[in-house]
C-alpha cells in the first residue's frame, strides 16, 4: 500500500513538472511577438542567400514534435526553404517526464484501488 501512494506522489509530481518543461519551453519560442518574429531574430536560418531573404517573408510557427518552431522563408522570386529548429533533449524530456508520470500515477491508482477493504453487502457476505 505504501509503494501504491509513492508511485502515485511520484508520478503526479513528474507529470507537473513535465508539464512545466513543455510550457517553458512553449513560451521561450513564442516570446517577444510570436515564432514568426523569433524566426526574423534569433532564427534558425534561413539556407536561402541574404539578399533573398531580405526582400522576401519569413514565418514561423510552433512545432511541438521535437518542441521548437519551424521557419519557412519565402524570397521575391518564388523560392521557399523551411528550417525546424526544434530540441531533441528538451522534448524527450518533457515528454518523458509527462507520460512517465502519467503511467506512473495511473498504476499507484490502481494499486490503491485494489488494496481497499471489501465492503460488506447485505447478509454481511462481502460484494
């Protein structure tokens, strides 16, 4: 019974903090006017040539597999490069974080579950 309640207080403990992770991580690349502005300052890059890129749009938006933003540049001329400048680390651990403790909080519930007493039913014969 008491692994039961440490598997459930670990597990809600890992999902919050995952879920932490994953909205920290959300609003460092959505900062300061949005993925599109980050791109224009921070990037990732565009691969098309600077000349190009100045005369053309550039656009972003949140990827959320791996967590980050995606780029897409468009030039003058009909040319389009899109960049993923997503995190592999962060997102494996954010989202381990997540689910592990999800998994981890559902099987101590669970176990509680089955550890409670018996009710007896009517005729004192147990339900």
């Amino acid at each position: 019974m008491k692994r039961a309640w440490w598997a459930v207080a670990v597990g809600f403990v890992a999902l919050v903090v995952g879920c932490l992770v994953w909205v920290g991580a959300v609003f460092v690349n959505l900062h300061d006017g949005g993925a599109g502005a980050n791109c224009a300052s921070e990037g990732p890059w565009s691969p098309l040539p600077l000349n190009d890129v100045a005369q053309g749009t550039v656009t972003g938006e949140l990827t959320v597999f791996p967590l980050g933003r995606s780029c897409t540049w468009t030039d003058g001329i009909g040319g389009v490069a899109t960049v993923s400048g997503g995190s592999w680390p962060v997102t494996i651990i954010a989202y381990g974080l997540g689910f592990g403790g999800l998994v981890l909080l559902v099987a101590g519930a669970l176990r509680l579950e089955d550890a409670r007493p018996a009710v007896a039913g009517p005729g004192g014969v147990p339900a």
